[in-house]
C-alpha cells in the first residue's frame, strides 16, 4: 500500500529511488553471500520491496549484478573527478597521489558493491569490457596532471605512465579485496610507495632541472627515505 508520503512523490522519482535501494540491497547480499548463493527473493527481503518490483527492473539476477557493476564504475568515475581535481600546485606530487590512492582505499572499503563485484567475480565479458574502458578514461585523466607536476615526461610517454599507475592500482585494490586484513589492507599502503617510486624520475625538483630531478630521485631510491603523509 502506498502512503502519503510516497504518493507526494513523482512516479519517476519514486521509481529511481526504488532501483536504488533494490541495487544497495542487492550489494549488501551479494557481499554477505556471495553471487552463486544470492537469490533476488533475498535481495528483495532486503530492499523491502515486492519480488515483483526487483523483475521490473531485472529479468534476473544475472542483469542485477550486471547492473550493480555498471554502478559501482560510474561511483569510481566520480570519485575519481574529486580526488584528481589537483588545482594546487604547490601541495608535493607525493601528497596528491597519496592522497589519491588513500581515496580509493577508503571508498572500497567501504563500498559493497565493489566487494560484491570482486569477491563474486561473476564478471561477464561485456562487464570485463567496461571495466578496461573505465580505467583507460581514468589514464586519459591523468595527462593533463602529469604534464603539470612531471614536466620531463615526455608527452608520447604520458598515456603509457598514467596507464601503469591505474593498472597497478587499480590491480591492488582488487588483490587487497579479495585477500582481506591484515595482507590487503598493508599491500595497499606499499601501494604508495610503489607508484611514487615509479613516477619519482619524471618529477622536478624545487631548481627545476633536469639533472637535479633524475639525481634527487635516485637518491630517495637508494635512501628508501620516500614517505606520503
């Protein structure tokens, strides 16, 4: 029966927020049970709602998790638009991609959709897809921050650097979900410290030069002294 309160609401808007709390549901499920033992009578219960509106929107649980994956990457792409949105350049390189990978640590943690997503692995070829398109956008992405902080890179280089630090990443979360504490949650941190590494001989120093750069990065590899705070 719907209530006042509902029926204030316009249909549309009451059926988005109905998908929404279906897909929330349907994350929380698949993160507790996993994909194989999931049922969308579960999902239901837990969206509370009628099995009949979840297969308004589903035809079945396949196009659910299909639809819950497709989510969680738009979720990553406006993260994403936050955490790089570098507009000073005077905060170190070290801090920003810190700062980036400590974001991205934080909402998958906190996400069940992508613990649901990983830990399933009920990936198809067509998610598999969306998921090498998403992190190929989130490289073009960084091209423009790298020709600002790392201005001895060279610009054909770019996309192939940027590449390198999303893949990683991004292969680490992964590996840190589906590990769990206390391995993942420490490769994550290692995790810093392996791209700043990476991307140390393309930065300048405070003189600007070249040379300065390569020498200053060499030595924070021979020192191990790189931190990000």
């Amino acid at each position: 029966m719907t209530g006042p309160l509902e029926r204030s609401i316009p249909a549309q808007a009451r059926s988005r927020e109905r998908l929404e709390r279906i897909l929330d549901a349907a994350a929380r499920v698949f993160d507790e049970v996993g994909y194989e033992a999931a049922t969308t009578e579960a999902i239901a219960e837990a969206a509370e709602t009628s099995i009949g509106s979840v297969y308004r929107f589903f035809p079945n649980k396949k196009a659910l998790f299909a639809a819950l994956y497709t989510r969680y990457l738009e979720k990553v792409r406006a993260l994403f638009d936050v955490v790089a949105a570098d507009t000073d350049d005077s905060v170190p390189w070290e801090q920003v991609v810190g700062a980036m990978i400590d974001g991205f640590a934080a909402f998958h943690e906190s996400e069940p959709g992508f613990r649901a997503v990983w830990l399933s692995l009920a990936l198809t070829d067509q998610m598999i897809v969306e998921g090498e398109a998403l992190n190929r956008q989130l490289a073009e992405r960084l091209e423009p921050l790298f020709a600002r902080r790392f201005p001895h890179l060279r610009p054909a280089d770019r996309r192939v650097v940027a590449t390198v630090a999303v893949e990683a990443v991004s292969a680490m979360l992964i590996f840190a979900a589906r590990r769990g504490p206390p391995l993942g949650p420490a490769v994550l941190a290692q995790a810093k410290n392996l791209i700043i590494r990476y991307l140390a001989p393309y930065a300048t120093t405070s003189s600007g030069s070249a040379a300065g750069a390569g020498k200053g990065a060499r030595a924070r590899r021979r020192s191990g002294k790189i931190s990000v705070r």
